[in-house]
C-alpha cells in the first residue's frame, strides 16, 4: 500500500496529521509538501481536483479532512 501525505507545514490541519503520525512512529508515509514541490502541487489539483491539504493518498485515491485521515490511519495501523 501506497501512503502519501499532501501538506505544507504551516497548515494547522496539517500539522495536526503529522502530530499524529509522529506519535505512532509509523514510517510508511512518504511526505509532499505542495509548496516546495511543483509536482505535487500539480498530481494534488489534477487528482484531487483541489487544491486541498492535508490530503492523504492511498494507492492513488485521495482523502481528505485531517480528522479524517487520522481515523483512517487509527483503523489501518502499520
């Protein structure tokens, strides 16, 4: 399975995944930050059709709204 966090780091929302992640010591998620990243700003908007963070995407499907992407990480433990 394929885990990729969209974020930036000013982003409360974000910083309140990443808090979490941090806390679990999970390592499986890989990071892309929108705003030092052209790329994945672009694969963010063009998937996702917004231009929305945090976003996490599993195996190429985004989900969004960090509540819920911390449940999600709840029910699927590394």
């Amino acid at each position: 399975m394929t885990l990729e966090l969209y974020k930036f780091d000013t982003c409360p929302y974000c910083q309140r995944v990443m808090k979490y992640i941090d806390s679990t010591g999970r390592t499986d998620i890989i990071y892309k930050d929108i705003r030092q990243d052209a790329e994945a700003e672009k694969t963010l908007i063009s998937v996702g059709g917004k231009r929305q963070v945090p976003c996490l995407f599993i195996d190429g499907k985004p989900l969004y709204e960090s509540l819920d992407i911390i449940k999600w990480l709840e029910e699927h433990p590394a």
